[in-house]
C-alpha cells in the first residue's frame, strides 16, 4: 500500500512481473498524490507489460507531473498506446524516454498527441534512433503545439533533412525555449536552415549542436541570424567545422550581439586570426558571461591576445582553457590580466602545461584578485615549488573558495606548504591534492590543518602514497574539526591500522 501522499518511487534494475505492474496501475489510479515518480529498469518484458500499464494509468490520473521511462524498452506499439493516454492526461507535465530505441515509428503516435496535449512541457528524446521521419512528425506538432518549451533530442539520426523540417517549425512555434540536437549528423545544409530560423524565431534560448558537422553554410547563417535574433542566450557548437576564416566572420556578427550569455567552441582548433577576431569581439561584448574554448590548440601567443581582451572586458565570469598548449608564458601574461580584470570568478587551465613557474605567476595574480573563486590546474606539471607559491597566495586571498590541484606533483612538501594555508585562510572550501605522490607527512600536516580550519568543506586526496600514519592522523584531526563533509582516500596505501582509526573515529560522528 502506498503513502498516501508518495512524492517519489524509483524502480532502478529491477525485474517487475506483469501482474505486480497490474497492481502499480491500480494504485496510481486510485492513491497516488504524486510529484515525482522515476521508473528506470532494462528488462524487455517488463518494459512491454510497463508501457501498458503506465499508459491506462495516465489515462485516469490527475496528479502524476513527471515520469521517468528511460532505459527501460518501451517499443514501438507501446509508444502508440502511451500516445493516446498523453491526448487524454492532463496533468503530465515531464516525460522521459531516453534509450528506448523506437525509432521513427515509435515517435509518430507521440507527434500525434502533442498537437492536442496541453500540459507537457519537457520531453527527453535522447538516444532513440529517430530519423527524418520521426522528425517530421516531431516538427508538425510543434507547429500547432503551445506548451512544449524543452525537447531533447540527442543522440539520434535526424540528420540535414530533420534538422531542415525542425527549422521550419521552429519558425511558427511561440514557446519552445530549449532545442537540444547534439550528436545528430546535422551536416551544413541543416545548421543553414536552423540559422535562417533564427532570424524569425522569438523564443528560443538555448540551441545545442555539440557533435555534428555543420561548417561554412550554416555558421554563415548563425552569423546573419545574430544580427536579428533578440532571444537566443546558449549557444554550443562544440566539435564542429569551425574554421580561421568562417570563425572571423562569426565572430564578427557576436560585437552588437546583446543576448548571446553562452558560447561553447571546445574541441575546435582556432587559429591566430580567429582568435584576434574573438578577442575583439570580447573588448566590446557586454553579453558573454561563459566562454569555453577547451581544445582549440591555443598556445600562448594565442593566448595573449586573449588576455588583452580581458584587461577591458565586464562580463565574461566563466573562461574554460582546459586541454590546449599554454605554457608558463601564457600563464604569466594571463595573469596580469587578471590583476585588472574585475568579473572573472571561474577559470579552467586543467590539463596545460603551466609549470612550477605559471604557478607563481597565478599566484602573484590571487594575492590582489579580489573576484576569482574557481581555478582548476589539474594535470599542469606543478611541482612543490608551484605549491609553495600558490600556498602563500592562500594566506592573503579572501575569495579564493576552489582550488583543484589534481594529477600534479607537489608530494609532502607541496602538501605541507599547503597546510600552513589552511591553518590562515578562511575562504577555501573545496581542496582537490588527487594523485599527487603525498605520503604520511604530507597528510600529518593536512590533519593539522584540519583540526583549526574552519572553512574546508571537501578535501580529496585520492591516488596518494597515504599509509597508516596518515590515515591515524586524519582520523585524529576530524575528532575535532567541525566543518569538513567529505574526505576522500581512495586507492592509498592505508591497511586495516589506519582503516580502523577512521571507522572509530566516523563513529563518534553526531548526525
């Protein structure tokens, strides 16, 4: 017998029969006062009798908002019966369906009911094998449809054509908000047609196109869409064929762009005039708040024009660099930017080249920056050294309150120098030391640290060369300290010593 005000049920993995699943039916009919409810199991048996059941159920219910069906094999003529129940439910507002591999098919009764259908507002789509057909019904619904604002479609196959009929409707449709079709072999014509819809649309904001092939047409297009579109705030083109010459231009369409928030560019490589065009996109854009260029083959030189941008620049808060080729040089000129800069909060260096010496220049930077409270320098090649300047960065910076500094170096002097930190600061909450050869001297200063810090909330130190002293130490230090929630040892080298001493301690935890 269920509550009878049940606000969430989560069936993850399990075998259901389908006379229990009769049973679940009944109940919804007649008990459930629901807000939440997530069903996610593999069994293909289960998934038929599931569809069934879920279906005659949402005919007759007048409470259930969201229901989670992903993963769980709900096949084409299921689809169709779960499409008539959505013509006559009325209160259904989220419907999941991610991985259930339908096909074109299986969507056309869905299509059907969100033309009548006036509750559903998000429908996840997601890896479901749709196509062109399957996008054509999608988009004829959309056309009359007045509630939908989020349709998730990624990880299908609508390629050019289905992204040509979404385009289309995209040009009547008043309430959709977020379209999401990453990873859809949308080559160019496609991305055209989605850009000269652009040029009408008014109510989309976020347009993901991750992970498809769209190149000189459609990026023409998006850059004569912006010189219009009033609405559109997100914007990825992440692994696409962004090239020198076509970036130029894009960028160029972004100066009197006074909506755009969000720009993903990763994984594309933007040349030294393509950069200088964002650049200068950059020094007069009052709109941009988040910028990702991760794995554009960036090196320093690149970078610093970059950095000039900066210098001006009043809005950008979340700049990612992770994975390109900046070294020290690019650190050092980065870092005097941002001793002028007054809005970056989030920077993302992970998986660079930095060195001991690009450390010193960020440090230098953290002790008058009075805004960055992220900076992520995994995988840089700092050593000790680096640690050191960075710790004494920690002592005098009041804002600071992430520092990520996994896959490095630093070892037990690194660590210690880090501690003397922690005994002073008081705005550092997250300290990430994943993987960084830290033994138990390192960790007996940390646990020093601990028992007066009052401001660390989560310390990983994961994939270290942590034994018994080390674990007994911390175990040690949190009988005292009254802030830290987590703490991470995974994959050291501590025996049953040490895991004793933190399961005595972790039992004296008042919840």
């Amino acid at each position: 017998m269920f509550q009878d005000q049940l606000e969430s049920l989560k069936l993850d993995q399990y075998t259901i029969t389908p006379d229990n699943l009769m049973k679940l039916k009944d109940h919804l009919q007649r008990y459930f006062l629901w807000v939440r409810m997530e069903l996610q199991q593999d069994q293909q048996q289960s998934g038929v009798a599931l569809g069934l059941a879920l279906a005659e159920a949402l005919k007759s219910n007048s409470t259930l908002t969201t229901l989670d069906l992903s993963f769980t094999l709900i096949r084409e003529n299921r689809n169709q019966t779960l499409g008539e129940a959505l013509k006559i439910n009325s209160t259904l507002t989220t419907l999941n369906l991610i991985g259930n591999s339908n096909g074109d098919n299986g969507f056309l009764a869905l299509g059907a009911a969100l033309k009548i259908n006036l509750t559903l507002t998000t429908l996840n789509l997601g890896c479901n094998l749709i196509g062109h057909n399957g996008a054509i019904a999608l988009s004829e619904a959309l056309k009359t449809n007045s509630v939908l604002s989020t349709l998730d479609l990624w990880g299908n196959s609508i390629g050019d054509n289905g992204a040509q009929v979404l385009a289309e409707a995209l040009k009547t449709n008043s309430t959709l908000t977020t379209l999401d079709l990453w990873d859809n072999s949308i080559g160019d014509n496609g991305g055209q047609a989605l850009g000269e819809a652009l040029k009408t649309n008014s109510t989309l904001t976020t347009l993901n196109l991750d992970g498809n092939s769209i190149w000189i047409k459609g990026l023409l297009a998006f850059s004569e869409a912006f010189k219009t579109n009033s609405t559109l705030t997100t914007l990825n083109l992440e692994n696409n064929k962004i090239k020198d010459n076509i970036a130029q231009v894009l960028f160029e369409s972004l100066k009197n762009k006074k909506t755009l928030t969000t720009l993903n560019l990763a994984c594309k490589s933007i040349e030294y005039d393509g950069l200088q065009a964002l650049s200068e996109v950059l020094k007069t854009n009052s709109s941009l708040i988040t910028l990702n260029l991760q794995s554009s083959s960036i090196d320093d030189n690149g970078l610093k024009t970059l950095a000039e941008a900066l210098k001006c620049n009043s809005t950008l808060t979340t700049l990612y660099l992770q994975s390109n080729s900046i070294g020290c040089n690019g650190a050092q000129v980065l870092a005097e930017a941002l001793k002028t800069n007054s809005t970056l909060v989030t920077l993302d260096l992970q998986n660079n080249s930095l060195g001991d010496n690009g450390a010193w220049a960020l440090s230098e930077t953290l002790k008058t920056n009075a805004t960055l409270t992220t900076l992520d320098l995994w995988r840089n090649s700092i050593e000790s050294v680096g640690a050191q300047a960075l710790a004494s960065a920690l002592k005098i910076n009041s804002t600071l309150t992430t520092l990520y500094l996994q896959n490095n170096a630093i070892k037990d002097n690194g660590a210690l120098a880090l501690s003397e930190a922690l005994k002073i600061t008081s705005a550092l909450s997250t300290l990430d030391l994943w993987g960084n050869s830290i033994g138990d001297n390192g960790a007996q200063g940390l646990a020093e640290a601990l028992k007066t810090n009052s401001s660390l909330i989560i310390l990983d130190l994961q994939y270290n060369l942590i034994g018994n002293q080390g674990a007994q130490a911390l175990a040690e230090a949190l009988n005292t300290n009254s802030t830290l929630t987590t703490l991470d040892l995974w994959h050291n080298s501590i025996s049953d010593k040490g895991a004793q001493a933190l399961y005595q301690m972790s039992q004296t935890i008042r919840y």
